[in-house]
C-alpha cells in the first residue's frame, strides 16, 4: 500500500479532463473521456469521481485503479462472454473496439443495502416490495443477503439526469431491445457476478453488488463493455467481519467509494443542490480506499504511477 504522502503530493496531478481531438469524436462521460475514431474506441479514465449521479471532485490514482481493475477482470471473465477490449497503451487508458452500447445497466445484488434512490434498502424501507420484478419478502434487515441474487435493471440517464430502476417489463417497453438480448445479458449478468463473488471471496472480498454495460461490436456479437467490478460500479465489504456486523446492526466495513457517498449524505447532500467542498483530507481517504480495493481484490500490489497524468498520457498516445 503506497503511503497517504504520496497520495497527498499527487492532488496537484490528478486527471480532470483531456482534449485529444486527434483521437476522434469526443464523448464525455461522468469519469471517462471516450474517443471514437471508425471501429476504435479511447476511453481515458479521468480521476473524476461521481455519487449520486454527479461529478463530485477528483481523486488522486483513481483513473489507474480503475483501469488497472478492469484490465484484471476482463481476464477473468473473457471465457464468460467477450468484451471490447485491444490494448492498454497506458495506465489510465483502455483501446476497445467501439461497440453501440444497449441502452441499460445491467445491476445485480447479492445484498439489500444502499443509500441512493435506485437501492434496493433505500426502496425498500419506502415499502416497496416488487423491486424491478423481485418481491421482496417482509422483515428484511439492511445489508441481509439475498436467498438468490436479483437483477435490478437501471435506465441510462442524460447529464444531469437520475439513472431509474426498473423492470424487464419496463425495459421492453421503453428501448428497442429484444427478449432475446435481453434475456441474454441477464444470463451473462449472474455469471459474471457469481464469477466476481468466486474470486473476490478467496481474498476475504464479498461482492456485494455490482452494474454491467454491454454492447453491440461490429460483427453483430453483444460483448461487455466500459468496466467490470471496479469500486466505481461495484460494493465491496470484508468477509470476516459481515456476521458480526450484520447480528449487530452496524455498517459493513467498505472498500469502495460508498465512503464518500455517505460523507455527502451526512451533509445532507443527495444529488440536489450544491456540492460541498471536499477537503484534501477526505480525497485522500477516498484515494486509499480505491487503492486498497484493487489490492485487497486482486491479491497484487499497485503500482503508483505519479506526476502528471496528463503529459504521461499524451507521450504513450504519441500525442
């Protein structure tokens, strides 16, 4: 585990945008900046972080912990169902065949937690019990796991906008995708879960949740694209801990950006409203964390990549 000095003297350096126009077209998502030039897709993993459907500040190494994440999942579920990937010509950078993304995330629980408006606990202690298709059964305690994992389909939402959770049913009828696409990202959906809970939990790692985009490559085949059990798209708590947390009724110890999420929620900030300042303190922490779900996760140690981002970046695209 690098030292918090090292985290605390990249905050200059951190990756808040990129302009490569020579890469191609430009899409800007809440933390990749993707380029897409014919059949080849860019996607440069910023140091961006985002809760609650916002951009929330930057966060140093953040960008190389999730590339570096990814790249190790895709190895490991390659055999489940392809995915976009070519090469990685830098730590933050990830060259894909560029694929017309479906028009959802695929979400698949494990455990009802969660504090946004799309989470299972959150709609659950609303009363809901017909979540996306799943009833739940009464007397459900937060962060209780699942007889089964459920699939809790979410709408893609435009700047600005909230991603919805919602059904198969209602999924059908919104998009244009097929039963059949859909039935078949569902399938691809559990088994790279139980995969991510297989590997995680021989580090100690539950999975508890996660999201998945799949796309449309050029020869027609949907393969899974964007990333793959990151802390961006996933919760990650310690396994040997859970029991006695959960008889207790405490929080689960977390690895994952929930951290911030829930720094946010207790300053009462949702997603509405201003942001508020996030102290150099905090985005170190957050830092750490990103750093030591990818440690603890894989088994292997990170490999800090400091300075300037930006520059490295532009000499390994030759730019």
């Amino acid at each position: 585990m690098i030292p918090n000095d090292q985290i605390q003297a990249q905050l200059p350096f951190c990756l808040e945008e990129t302009d490569f126009p020579t890469l191609g077209e430009k899409y800007i998502g809440k933390v990749r900046d993707n380029y897409t030039k014919g059949d080849t897709r860019y996607l440069i993993s910023s140091d961006r972080l985002s809760a609650f459907d916002r951009v929330i500040c930057t966060i140093p190494f953040k960008g190389q912990v999730l590339t570096q994440m990814a790249k190790f999942w895709f190895e490991k579920t390659k055999d489940i169902i392809g995915n976009h990937v070519m090469s990685y010509p830098d730590p933050n950078v990830c060259i894909g065949t560029q694929c017309k993304p479906l028009p959802i995330e695929m979400v698949v629980r494990g455990y009802i937690t969660g504090v946004t408006t799309t989470s299972a606990w959150y709609n659950y202690e609303k009363g809901v019990r017909d979540f996306c298709g799943n009833i739940l059964p009464e007397g459900l305690k937060k962060n209780q796991k699942f007889d089964k994992p459920i699939l809790t389909p979410s709408t893609k939402a435009e700047h600005g906008d909230h991603d919805e959770s919602v059904s198969r049913e209602e999924i059908l009828k919104r998009t244009n995708l097929t039963p059949e696409q859909y039935d078949f990202i569902a399938d691809a959906s559990l088994k790279l879960y139980q995969r991510g809970v297989e590997i995680a939990a021989k580090q100690g790692i539950i999975l508890v949740d996660t999201k998945y985009e799949f796309g449309v490559n050029p020869d027609g085949q949907i393969v899974l694209i964007d990333e793959i059990h990151t802390p961006d798209s996933s919760r990650f708590w310690f396994a040997n801990e859970y029991d006695q947390r959960f008889a207790a009724g405490e929080e689960q110890k977390k690895i994952d950006k929930e951290y911030l999420r829930e720094w946010l929620a207790a300053r009462g900030f949702v997603g509405e409203g201003e942001i508020p300042a996030i102290p150099d303190d905090v985005r170190v922490e957050t830092a750490r964390r990103y750093i030591e779900a990818y440690e603890l996760v894989t088994g292997d140690a990170f490999v800090a990549e400091p300075g300037n981002v930006l520059e490295r970046i532009k000499g390994n695209l030759g730019l």
